[in-house]
C-alpha cells in the first residue's frame, strides 16, 4: 500500500533553516531571496512524501530510526522515517560543504 508521510520538522531544522534565511537577509538584503528560499526548502522537504526511503542512509540512528540524507540544490536534508506513523521528521538542514558528519555526529550526542 502507497502511503503519504506526514512532515515534522525539529527544532534545530528550523534553526537551520532560519539562519540560513537571516544570513540571505542580512548579506544579499534582498528579501524576496530569503522568502523563496523558505519555499524551497519547504518544497524540497514536500518531495520526500511519496517516497521518503528513495535516498541514502548516513550511517547514524536518532532514536532508534536511520538518518537519511537528501541532497537538494546546494544543501542537505536529514530526516528520519516513523513507519508506524507514516511521518518524516526533518532533523537538520545544512550547507553540502559543511563537515556534515562531525556536526551531526555532535547533535545526536546532545539529542538522545
């Protein structure tokens, strides 16, 4: 059976995702840039409904789930998949040359 997943967002992905806005704001001051960008992230975390476990997983577990990756555009998306709930909870959002792992690595100790 074809399901449609739910999307759940942490609060550290709207940090992310706020500060990712703020630094647009604030360098480019172009607000129609920032507020596109929130669109697009939001669409791009759209696209996983259908098919969340379409990427790959980053070798981490959050509470017990794998962590999946999605690349979009110049930036990543981790995000774990609840089959019992049918939703996907967007854990972080960050730029592809961040050291994505060691920060991860760093939140999921705080986190669990």
């Amino acid at each position: 059976m074809k399901y449609t997943y739910k999307i759940e967002y942490t609060f550290s992905s709207r940090d992310d995702i706020k500060k990712m806005k703020k630094y647009i704001l604030e360098n480019f001051k172009y607000r129609e840039l920032g507020e596109n960008f929130t669109k697009r992230m939001k669409e791009a975390a759209r696209q996983l409904k259908t098919l969340p476990k379409g990427y790959d997983t980053v070798g981490f577990q959050y509470c017990g789930y794998d962590i999946y990756l999605k690349p979009y555009r110049t930036y990543l998306f981790f995000y774990i998949v609840d089959e019992s709930t049918h939703t996907i909870t967007v854990l972080r959002v960050m730029q592809d040359g961040m050291n994505w792992q060691y920060i991860l690595k760093r939140w999921l100790q705080g986190n669990q």
